[in-house]
C-alpha cells in the first residue's frame, strides 16, 4: 500500500509542516530548536500552535519560521475534559492546515505529541496528496494517563491503540531517547530504519553561566533549585516532604528551596508548603522569563529532580535535567532508567518515591563541596561534548535526508500523480479563504 510521494527538484525549497498542542512556540524549546535547524538548513518551515501566556499572536513570523496560533482549550481535569481539550485542538489544527495547505503546499507534516491524535490531519493529506507524516515522540501517552490516574483502563487501551495508528501511519518517528525507540518498534511495529533518535538536548547560547546572586538564598547558607512543570507527575510533593524531614525533623535550617516554572499545581503545592510550615523555606517564582531562571539556577548549590518514578517518568528524558547539566549544576533524582543514561556521573540517587532518602541525598551532596564541584564539571562536559543541541541538530538533518530516499507509507497515489483538475479543484475551494490570509487572525 505504498507509493512515491512528491519528490521536489534541488531547486524546490520543501514546506515543512510542524503542529504542537500543549505548548506555544517558541516557548516549546525542542520544537522551537527543531524547527530553527530544519530552516537553517534550506526548508521553509510553519508551526501550528496553540496561544499561551507572552505568545498571544495569532499569526506572526520569527527567524523566517511562520508560526499559526489557534485559541489554547481549557487544560483538561477528567476524561470529558480531554475529549473536549483534544478536540478542540483537534478542530484548530485540521482547519489551520488546510487554509495553509490551500495557501501553500507543505511536502510534511510533522507532528509533535501529546496527544496522539495529530494523526488524524496528517491522514487527510496522506491519502489525499501523499504528504509525508512524521511523529516526533515526545511523550508516552498511554503511560502519562496511567501515571495521572493510576489505571489501565478503556481510555489506557484507546491511548496505545491512537499510538498504533500513528505509528502505523508514520514515515518517520523520531524518537527523544533509546527507550522511547525500542516503544517504536515493539509496540509501534516501526521498521528500525524509519526510528531515529534525536534528543533533546540544550541550547548553550541560551543557558549562560552568570555570576551567583545571594539574595535568592534568603538569608540561608544553600539553595536548592527546581525547574520544570508544576504538574502531578512531577513529584514536588516529594521535594516538599523531603524540605519537612530536613527542617523539622533534622533541623537544618540553612536551606532554601527555589521553584521556578508553572503549572496546574501549583497553587496546591503552595498550600501544601503552608500546612507544614515551610513558608519561610520556599520560593515559588511561577512562569519566568530566561533571566530570572538563569539567576535561580546558576544561584543554586546543587539541583533537584524529584520525578516520581512511574512507568512514564521512567523511560523519559527530562529537559530540567540536561539544562541542570549544561549550567554546570549537580543533582539530586530518583533512579531512573532514562534519568541515568543522562546525568551518569553528574547525580546522585535517591531510592524511588523515597523523600526520606531523597533528603538523606541532598544533605549528603550539600555537605561535600568538592563532590559537588566533581559532579557539576562532569555534567557540563557531557553536555558540551555530546548532548548539546548542536550535537543532535545533524540526527535531525540525517534523519530527514533519509526521509525523501524512501516510499511514503500508505498513501495511494502521489500528488503528481493527482489529475490536474483535482488539485486544481481543491485549490479553488479554498481559494476564499487563501486570499483572506491566516493573517486576519492576528
């Protein structure tokens, strides 16, 4: 069921369709990154993305990438909610597509998960023009709902049978580490040459080294630092209980505890902090602009990842802790599989879901300066010398190189092979709208 899609000329410059639902870009810093060296390197390239706070233009273009914004859904809390959130999403994304596509042919889509529903707009031009469709995997949906809610239920099964079908449909799947690879080819079926690895690794011009500044430690001797997404399965609640054991119990007083980032937690884990009287001990600073968690970081004596260890956590790799490692940062975490294979040498860890010993690890690092200054430089190395961003760019590259020497998966007939009519035919349907411009939602 396969056939040879669109093959544009050297001459032909090839339109690059990329569609994320839980993150505006840039804010979404893979798909921003990634989205930037697909540019750079001779595709046009434009994002479809929902709203969010400091992105709110519906239409604008940033490093010649054009970037389409569609109202963000209400973030969901059960399962009526995220039929509602996905569909909605859903609905933006197929119409913003097609007003594009009218507008401009792209040659991909490239689709950015959760949720495992983008599939069903790449399908429309799959079978229609035989665009080629790549998932780039960026989450374990049916492991991230098992996380959240503790089931394998009817929703669990639909997650890993949505998976299938985009795995089945896909060209290409790109995956962020090896574990999330081997879930390609075992579960997805994915062909080991259509699997790349393409991880997420830090951008150095972005993540500065700069001078420490005291008073984030209010007044106490170390700071401890977080960075990422204020969600459930972050395991703050954790890092909150391993704060009280420290304080309360073992009376260390001398450390702070700063929290950058948001999420829908947050005001929950600010009560929580109250209730065992940590006030005095915390500092949640919300979404921050770059230099405001530059300072934190770069403030901070070691830094902590207290993800809860579950099937989703891990076999994922956590941005906060290749951006611990590229500021030059020891850390703190449970053991995790994919946790390890990053950090190596640069962490410590604790037993999982233990905050006793999560406790027992951050004092035990905070009372040996020469370990720590060890365990910094080991992962700023690693990080310069084969997780940066700049490393990972060509896998990308290669990845897409490889992508044009293959059949396209389950398309029918190739564009070209369209009669000139029908193309012509959908391009004058939607020709209204075209000559409207997306820019009109501006």
């Amino acid at each position: 069921m396969g056939s040879i899609g669109r093959r544009p000329t050297r001459r032909q410059k090839r339109h690059v369709l990329i569609i994320v639902e839980n993150l505006p870009v840039p804010f979404d810093t893979r798909v921003w990154q990634e989205a930037r060296a697909l540019s750079t390197n001779g595709y046009h390239v434009s994002v479809i993305c929902p709203v969010g706070k400091g992105y709110e233009k519906r239409r604008e273009t940033l490093d010649g990438i054009d970037i389409y914004r569609h109202p963000a859904p209400v973030e969901a809390r059960g399962a009526a909610g995220y039929l509602l959130e996905y569909s909605t999403a859903l609905f933006w994304q197929l119409a913003l597509a097609i007003r594009l596509f009218a507008r401009h042919p792209f040659d991909v889509l490239h689709a950015c998960n959760p949720p495992d529903t983008i599939f069903i707009v790449a399908a429309l031009f799959k079978f229609l023009f035989a665009t080629r469709f790549v998932f780039d995997h960026h989450d374990l949906c049916p492991e991230l709902y098992e996380a959240k809610f503790g089931k394998r239920n009817l929703v669990y099964r639909l997650l890993v049978a949505l998976e299938r079908l985009t795995f089945l449909l896909a060209d290409l799947t790109i995956a962020t580490n090896e574990s999330y690879r081997q879930i390609a080819l075992e579960r997805g079926r994915m062909a080991p040459e259509r699997a790349a690895v393409v991880r997420s690794g830090p951008d150095m011009t972005r993540l500065r080294i700069v001078p420490s500044d005291p008073t984030l430690k209010r007044g106490k001797r170390f700071l401890v630092s977080y960075i990422g997404v204020m969600g459930n399965q972050e395991g703050i609640n954790y890092l909150i209980e391993a704060a009280h054991h420290l304080i309360h119990r073992l009376g260390r007083h001398d450390i702070h505890f700063g929290l950058v980032g948001g999420g829908p937690e947050l005001e929950r884990l600010k009560r929580q902090v109250r209730s065992l009287e940590l006030d005095p001990y915390f500092t949640f600073t919300g979404r921050v602009p770059d230099d405001a968690l530059l300072a934190m970081t770069n403030s901070a004596d070691l830094c902590v990842n207290p993800d809860e260890s579950n099937t989703m956590n891990d076999k994922s790799t956590m941005n906060k802790i290749m951006e611990y490692m590229a500021l030059g940062k020891p850390i703190v975490q449970f053991d995790l599989t994919e946790g390890r294979v990053s950090a190596s040498e640069a962490s410590v860890y604790a037993r999982p879901n233990d905050p006793v010993d999560l406790a027992a690890k951050i004092v035990e690092l905070l009372d040996d300066p020469d370990r720590r200054q060890r365990m910094g430089a080991f992962g700023r190395w690693r990080i310069e010398t084969s997780l940066a961003w700049h490393h990972q760019a060509p896998k990308l590259l290669a990845a897409y190189d490889q992508l044009w020497q293959r059949p396209v998966r389950l398309a029918h007939r190739s564009w070209s092979s369209r009669p000139h009519h029908y193309r012509g035919g959908l391009l004058a349907l939607h020709k209204r709208s075209a000559t409207t411009e997306i820019q009109n939602d501006d």
